[in-house]
C-alpha cells in the first residue's frame, strides 16, 4: 500500500494527477482490484481479458472524483 501511496504521490508531483488526488482511497482500490485481477488469472481468465480489464480499472481509479469541475458537463 505504501509503494502505491508513493508512486500517487510521486504523480502529483509531477503534474501527472491533479493535487487534490485521494491518494490512500486510490491506492486501496489498486490493490483490491490488483487481488482481483490476480485471482481471475488463477482461474484461467484469458490473458487479452484480463489486460483490457486492468486498462479500464486504471482508468476508474484516475477519473476525477465525484462533484469535481471537470466531470461537470
């Protein structure tokens, strides 16, 4: 959890995600979605499934939060 909690960190710093970022809620949903993905694989997921699964849940956990300006239409 830590790691991830840094690599956040290290991306807000970086200008790659805005400063408000909620970091520990991102990371925590990183590995609960890294577990899961984890135990589809041992399973016998296919591979290309679970590769354009993992892409879609990085893309929930960068999306803006509820409420934010940028999701506002």
């Amino acid at each position: 959890m830590a790691l991830l909690e840094r690599r956040f960190y290290d991306a807000i710093s970086a200008g790659e995600v805005p400063s408000d970022f909620p970091v520990s809620a991102r990371a925590s949903q990183v590995l609960d979605l890294s577990r899961g993905l984890t135990m589809r694989a041992q399973m016998g997921m296919p591979r290309k499934t679970l590769l354009k699964d993992a892409e879609e849940a990085a893309d929930l956990v960068l999306l803006p939060r509820r409420g934010n300006a940028a999701l506002e239409v």
